[in-house]
C-alpha cells in the first residue's frame, strides 16, 4: 500500500539516449518501491529535453515535458520494451541555438548554449528532491554536471553496447546479445542454402561486445569490432576458408558498427551530428560485403562467393526484455532506492563480478570501456580469444574498462 503519510519527497526518472528493452521494467521497480517509501514519482519525458523545454508557469501545458507516475501507469509498461517516458539525445549544456527552446531564445542565443541554469531552475520548480537518470555514458555524463551543481543524483546504466565504465552490466545488453544470436541462426538457413557468406552489422560505436559476445557463443565465425583496425583481404581469406571446411558451404561475420579499416576512418550515414558530436553510423556492413564478394575469388580458386548482407539495427532493441533484462533493471531500480534512502548520491548502480554494487558516478567522464584486445581477442583469426573462464563474470570480456 502507498505510504503518502510520509511524504519524503519527490523523485524524478529519466531515459535518454536510444530505447532498448529493460527501461520499463527499471521505472516500473523504482515507482513501485518509492511510492511505497512515500516518495511522490515523476517521469521526465524525452530524456534531458523534457526538463530542458518546460515553461515555469503553472498555466502552461507541460504534458509534454513530465507526467506523475503511478502504480497503474508503471505496471501497464513494466513488461515491455523501449521507454513510454520516451527518449532523446539531449545535451543541455550544449545546446545548439536551433535547439533553444522558443522562451529561451532571449536569454541564450549564442551557437552553443550551456541551459544548465535553466535545467537546476527547473528541477526547482517542480520540486524535485532526487533526479535518476537512466542512460548511456552520454545521458550520464550530463547527470555527472548536474551532481556537481548540487542536485542529487543516483543514475543506472543503459545501452546495448554495454560500454558504461565501472559496471560489467547495462540494461539492453542481454537482449542485444540474445536477439544477435537467433537472427543470425534464422539466417543461417538462407546462408548455407546458397552456400554464401553472411555478413551481419551490429550495434557498437567504440566497443565490440555485442559482436564478441555472439561470436563467442558460436553464432559466427569471426567478428570485426572497432578496438582492432581489420584488413579485407584477411578477413576474407577466413571467411573462405571457413566456407569451405562447412559441410553446408556457408560462414559468418558480425560487423561492430564502428569498425574500420586500416589507416581508415568510421563508416557515417551522414555528416550530422547529435549533441554529444556523434554523427549516426551506418554503412560499414555494406562496404565489407562488396569488399568480401569482390575478392571472395582469389581465395577460392577464382569462383566468387555471393555474400548475405544484413544489418540489425533496430531489431535488436525493438521487442519485450528477455529474462535478465527483467531481472537487472528491477534489480538496479531498487539499489537506486536503497541508496536515495541512505542518503547516498552521486552514485552509479552497477553489476561487477555477479554482485550488486554502486560506484561514483564520475567514472562514467573519467574512463572509457572497451575490449581488452591482449586478453579477449585474437587479431589474427578475428574471433574471441578463449583462455581461462575460472573467476570471470557472467559475460566474461565485461568487467575490464
């Protein structure tokens, strides 16, 4: 039952960056527990633009901005995927002068714009005690400014590419890998029918998990990620090679997204960039399987190999949570409560070597994470390096930033 009786305060959630499943199920864990405790609960809607556009006036409509969650609301959503507080690439304290909000423009009108004034006037406003962001190392990082401005900040870490420093586990990276795994058994089928090469691009900017991880289960051959600057006439002297020692005649390769070439640069959709200077990736997939079909024949007695060229993208982070990404966000949600009732901020809840913890929050500005190469990846078969699994956490490669 509700404890309103107690009235200790409000707490606001936010999700930034892109969806993947597991947000519902962490807001879900966290209304549920803090309006127990007697916490009102607010959901920030869009991630850091909900908070950035909001009107101080109580006669304008904020409905686009935040809403106040409930038990019904939060258990309508709580099993399904992506984020119904919705999400965005926000940058507050770079804000772009376009992106200024139409009541702001006055005040801030310069090419870049820090809002963070406005951002702490805001949370003020609405009377918020404690902000949980929740969010990759870009969505955090701008939670890490706002804890040195003062506000109260406990975060949880989200994205399928499971590169936030400091925790061996995000919420969405055991979707991602799961969902990895079964297309590309689906896609096994067409690959060996046509006895050709099937090339799969993933998501992974800076770090390759969600290729090793896969790749490591056995669901492909080799992977690319973007630690390690790959050649094509290696990687397609391996696929061949593969190919042909397959009694169905097929192989496979996952593509990290932000892999690249040697002595070469990430492949862009385009040259516009989101706030935090990221420009959207895409492309890298398509190059490759051109590049593995065009040389396919000097490896293969002067035959050439067609090649399967799919990217996953959205059909990894669309869809209902799986089992831990059930279990991780409601987990976290909770941890982030316990701290918030010890008085504990300036905190991030974490998965390290199976066990619930918190660290700093500033370890998300402070390191990066990626793939360990030495112990994790072998550069001249392009595939994960198997050595030694006695101590190491549940998804192996995960705890080394």
């Amino acid at each position: 039952m509700v404890n309103i009786k107690k009235k200790k305060g409000v707490i606001a959630i936010l999700t930034g960056g892109g969806d993947v499943p597991g947000l519902n199920p962490a807001i879900r864990a966290i209304t549920i527990r803090a309006r127990r405790e007697g916490y009102r609960v607010i959901g920030l809607k869009r991630g850091w633009a909900g908070i950035t556009e909001l009107i101080r006036d109580h006669k304008a409509d904020n409905s686009l901005h935040y809403l106040d969650l409930t038990d019904d609301i939060v258990n309508r959503a709580g099993r399904t995927g992506g984020t119904f507080l919705h999400s965005s690439r926000t940058r507050p304290s770079h804000m772009p002068k376009d992106k200024v909000p139409d009541h702001l423009r006055d005040k801030y009108n310069k090419e870049v714009n820090d809002l963070t004034p406005e951002i702490i006037k805001n949370l003020e406003w609405l009377g918020i005690d404690f902000l949980i962001p929740i969010g990759g190392d870009d969505t955090l990082s701008y939670g890490v400014r706002l804890y040195q401005e003062g506000v109260k900040v406990v975060a949880i870490p989200k994205t399928m590419d499971n590169d936030v420093p400091g925790t061996d586990y995000c919420i969405g990276f055991s979707t991602c890998v799961t969902r990895t795994i079964m297309m590309t058994n689906n896609l096994r089928t067409s690959a060996g029918s046509h006895e050709r090469i099937l090339v799969m691009e993933v998501f992974g900017r800076y770090a390759g998990f969600t290729a090793m991880l896969p790749t490591m289960a056995g669901a492909a051959n080799r992977c690319v990620i973007p630690e390690y600057e790959f050649d094509i006439d290696h990687l397609t002297e391996l696929l061949v090679e593969d190919r042909n020692i397959n009694p169905s005649k097929y192989s496979v390769v996952l593509i990290s997204e932000g892999a690249t070439f040697k002595g070469e640069e990430m492949i862009f959709q385009n040259a516009e960039k989101d706030m935090f200077g990221h420009a959207k990736l895409g492309g890298i997939g398509d190059i490759v399987s051109a590049g593995i079909k065009n040389k396919s024949a000097q490896f293969n007695n002067g035959h050439t190999i067609n090649v399967i060229n799919q990217k996953l993208g959205y059909l990894v982070r669309g869809g209902d949570p799986d089992a831990i990404d059930s279990i991780v966000p409601m987990a976290f949600g909770n941890l982030a409560l316990d701290l918030i009732l010890g008085g504990f901020y300036g905190r991030l809840v974490v998965l390290k070597n199976g066990r619930y913890d918190d660290v700093p929050l500033e370890v998300v500005t402070s390191t990066k994470k990626i793939v360990n190469l030495d112990k994790y990846y072998n550069i001249k078969r392009l595939r994960p390096h198997y050595h030694r699994f006695e101590m190491k956490p549940l998804f192996l490669m995960a705890a080394d930033s």
